[in-house]
C-alpha cells in the first residue's frame, strides 16, 4: 500500500496529526480514493499544502500549474490513456530523463509503466489534481487538433480541394465534404479547447496565405493556432452549416447561432460572418449555458458594503435599475445574479433578452426575434399584458424602448436593464438626451449600477516598479511606485491571472432626485455624488491599484475614458 508512507510524513512535517490520519485511513477504506484526497475531503488540509510538504521532504519540485511548462514534443511519448488512468502529465525531457506531473510521487506502479513504455529514466514534479487534468485535456487535446489537420490535408488535398471557382459553383458538394469527420473533429476540438480556457469568443480570420485562429481570454486576444489557407472554406461553411447560415451567400454579413453538446459540457453559441477579401471571418461567441458561473451576488467578488447596496436596491417594489458598462464588462452576469436573487413562487418575472445567455427554472424568458417583429419594444409592450411584477429587459437601445420601460416603472413595476454609458450618473443624461423628459427620469431610475472588469496582477511574478510622471498625469494621480505586470510560468507570460469586478453603485436619494428633474448637468451631479461620499469607478480601481492588486496600465484602461 503506497498511501500509508504518505501519512507518515503528513503527520511527520506536522501537516495532520495522527489522530486525523487514522481517521482519513478508515474513510479511505470505504472509500476506496487516494489517502490525499481523503484528506482535503475530509479538511484536514489542503492539497496544494500537502504536495508542497511532501515535495519539500522527497526533494521535488511543486508547480502549481504544470500547462505553462509542458513541451508539447514530449506529449508524444505517453499516450492519452495511460495519462488518464495514472493522472499523469509529461512536461519535459532532460538528459535522457522524462519529468511528469504527479499528485501522487509514490505511485510506483505508474512509475515504472511510464519508465517501460517511453525506455526513459522518470524524474517527477507535483501538481495539483485539477491542475493535471486541465493540462491533460489541454494538450491532447492541442495534439489531436494537429493529428486532425493531418487527417484533413492527407483526406481533401487530392480529392476534395478544387479550385475556389468550382467552390463557389459546387456549394451543394461543399456542403456534404464538410459533414466529413475530420472537419467535424476539427471544429469540435476548436470549441473544446476554448470552452477549457475560458474564452468568451474564438475568431477565425482569414489571411492572404493563412487562417489564423484566435481565443479571446480575460479579455484580450491571444493567438491560438493558424491553419493552412485550403482549410478556411472547410471550416467556415462547417460553422455556418450548423448555424443555419446560408452557405451560398458570402457577400454580405450573417448570424446564427448553435448548441455544442458532448458528454462533459453544453454551451450556446452565438457566431457572426462578416466577408473580407482574403474569405469570411467568423466570429463565434460562447455563452455558456452550463458553464461554471454562480449566479450569486456574495459569489461573484463584490465587497459587503457592495452587496448590501445592491440587496437594498433590488428590495424596492417599483422603478428602474439600470446596469452599465462596456461589452463583456459582466453586466449580464450582474443582472442574471439579481433575478435569481428575486426569483420566488410569488413573483412573476418576465425578461425580454438578446440573446438568452443562460435558462433560469421559474423565470418566463423571452428572445429577440427582430425578422419576426419582435423587438425589445414590442417584447415589453407584450410582457406588461402578463401581469408581471419584475420585468428585465436585455438593453435599452433607442428611446421607445427607454420610454415604455420608464411608464412600466412608473405604473408599479420593477425593472431591470442595461444600457451603455462611460459611468453610472452619465446614465441619467443619456437618457434626457434620448428625448425622456427629465422629471420622467427622475421619478422612474432608482439605482444604476456603472461596471468593469480589470485583469488582476499575477501573485506570482508581479514586481512594484516606479510610476513614470505621464502615466500619473493620465490618471491624475501621484503614485510613486506601484505594481507592475512580468510574466511568468503561472500567468502563461502574460503577467496577469483572472479578473475582479469594480462597480460604481449610484442610489437615487431625494437630493439626486431633484437635481435630474432640474435638469443639473454632470458636473453638478458628481460633486453631488461626492459631497455624500459615494464610492465612483475611480475610487475602486486606485483601490486596487494601491493594494497590488491591479497594475496602473490596467487603471488607465479603465479611467482614462471614463473619467
């Protein structure tokens, strides 16, 4: 039994004591799980901190995240299958000695099967379990994203790639080469691997002599892989087939949409065409339908003087709560958070969306269907003939839809929307701008909630460096030194890891009530925000700036055109 010497040294380095490893021994009995595992289920510890001590005491080195280390040429070496059963990941080779990552380094049996089949000494790093299995599907999967390819160019080169002439002629044709399993593999693979990295959209972009492929993570684009220029057409009619895109109309821009189910996720996507000289671009969007979000206020990292704001906000009986923000600054999250705050059997709630990003159990959602005549206007004309009590509608476009929200406000409803602004009291103006009278305004807007997402610095290579007097001109500001992005293993070079929410969160009181049906101008509305100690956008993010948290490139992102 190889799980006992570890609990020797667990209670040895002090990281259980003995009482609890004989307590982890008779669950592990009936459960049957590697002795760690029982141990962090049952909270005696942490595995991070019991791979770090065993690491530590066997003389191993511990990597937190063995992805950004692998060299995809040693992946050929242990095939898929034995990675999986022994939850093993190969990283590198050195002088004749294969390095792999364990969560369990005295596995001897995995040890020695690996050493048989690569004929290689096995040297080990540990890892966490997550952390291997996210590497495994990472990389084989980038493996077998490359074996497809292959498949494709060894299938089609002869056979299936005419001239474009005889494409654009022969659409029928395409469309059945398409439906082929390699294609299909490909797309597929393309889809899993942005759904494992957390992408929000995959771009598919098509060059003078390549197609290059594209992930947008945390918010910035990162190149994924670039695909012979003969696969393009292949690929995009694939999407567009399964999109209920016209694949014989390549002049003008299309949308669609699709679900993508396997046996291990299923999520909605949302794809656009748009032509070019070089072929389409298609843009997919993932929205998630069972992604991990927990649409939950105390969940999402908001502060508790944030969340209590918010919950007093959501408690009123009627008007408007508008959310604001850039595209992909979280606002949908937000608001999805929200309903499901209100959702009880004794509320009706109605909401009207473009598109529905995720379904909520007793919540009547309705989709945008502007060929069909159905607007978020119309949608809400409609909806308050169902005697709703809370109404969200996805976004407030154009003023008819910003006037029948406000008279459902008025009338005893609650409602909720987005609509973009640079911060949440410039919402207010928006709106007289778009032709809602002033005093409408100010009876109707309750709250509006003004958000952003900033790229949090990673932990592990971020440096404080000094501030250069421009960067401190743009800000406004007077830092001296402040932490600043590297780049390391952990990050993927990118010197960030995640992002945090940031949000301005405007009550209107009676004071703010008044000045809008004055018609006060933005200045007058900010120092009166400021007079009251109202926490802005800018407050939030030089919070974060002061703590380590973000960097003041991030800062200048977010302020430099909001404020």
């Amino acid at each position: 039994m190889k799980a006992i010497p570890i609990g020797q040294l667990l209670v040895e380095e002090k990281v259980i004591s003995k009482e609890q490893l004989e307590l982890a021994l008779i669950e592990q009995r009936t459960s049957k799980k590697r002795l760690g595992e029982v141990i962090a289920e049952l909270g005696f510890a942490n595995e991070r901190d019991i791979l770090r001590t065993l690491a530590l005491r066997l003389g191993v080195e511990y990597i937190d995240s063995p992805l950004f280390i692998v060299e995809l040429d040693v992946i050929r070496l242990v095939p898929e299958n034995l990675a999986r059963r022994y939850n093993i990941i190969p990283v590198y080779l050195r002088s004749g000695a294969l390095t792999i990552a364990t969560n369990d380094p005295l596995d001897f049996a995995c040890l020695e099967d690996i050493a048989m089949i690569t004929g290689l000494e096995i040297k080990t790093v540990l890892s966490p379990l997550s952390e291997i299995d996210r590497a495994i599907s990472r990389v084989y999967s980038k493996k077998s994203s490359d074996d497809i390819m292959g498949n494709i160019k060894d299938e089609f080169s002869a056979t299936y790639l005419p001239s474009a002439e005889k494409q654009d002629q022969d659409d029928v044709n395409m469309a059945e080469r398409v439906d082929s399993a390699p294609i299909v593999k490909l797309v597929n693979s393309l889809i899993l691997e942005a759904y494992q990295q957390n992408a929000s959209d995959i771009h598919i972009e098509p060059e003078e002599n390549f197609t290059r492929i594209r992930f947008r993570i945390d918010g910035d684009l990162q190149i994924h892989n670039e695909l012979g220029r003969e696969f393009h057409q292949l690929v995009t009619t694939r999407i567009k087939i399964i999109s209920s895109m016209n694949i014989a109309e390549k002049r003008i821009p299309q949308d669609g949409s699709f679900q993508f189910k396997n046996d291990f996720i299923h999520v909605d996507m949302r794809v656009s065409s748009l032509p070019t000289p070089y072929g389409e671009k298609i843009v997919m969007r993932l929205l998630g339908a069972d992604r991990s979000i927990d649409y939950n206020l105390k969940s999402l990292g908001l502060s508790g003087p944030t969340v209590e704001l918010i919950e007093k906000a959501i408690r009123l009986p009627h008007g408007i709560l508008l959310v604001t923000g850039p595209t992909g600054s979280g606002k949908t999250t937000t608001l999805y958070s929200m309903l499901a705050k209100l959702a009880n059997p004794r509320k009706a709630i109605v909401t009207v969306e473009d598109p529905i990003e995720r379904k909520f159990e007793g919540i009547t959602q309705v989709q945008v269907n502007a060929r069909a005549g159905l607007t978020f206007a119309s949608g809400l004309r409609s909806i308050l003939r169902q005697d709703p009590d809370t109404i969200m509608v996805g976004e407030i476009r154009d003023a008819e839809t910003a006037e029948i929200a406000i008279r459902a406000a008025i009338t005893g409803h609650f409602v909720l929307s987005t609509i973009h602004t640079n911060d949440a009291l410039s919402t207010v103006v928006r709106l007289v701008d778009m032709g809602i009278e002033p005093f409408l305004v100010a009876s109707s807007v309750k709250c509006v909630i003004s958000q952003r997402l900033v790229k949090k610095l990673c932990s592990h290579c971020k440096a404080e460096k000094e501030v250069e007097s421009s960067d401190n001109i743009l800000l406004h500001t007077s830092y001296k030194s402040a932490f600043a992005p590297v780049g390391c293993s952990q990050c993927n070079n990118t010197g960030y890891a995640g992002r945090t929410a940031v949000f301005e969160i405007i009550l209107i009181d009676s004071p703010l009530e008044r000045l809008i049906s004055e018609g006060a101008s933005m200045e007058q509305l900010k120092a009166y925000a400021q007079s009251k100690n109202m926490r802005l956008l800018r407050d939030e993010v030089l919070d974060l700036i002061t703590t380590g948290k973000t960097s003041i490139e991030e800062g200048i992102r977010i302020l430099y055109s909001a404020d």
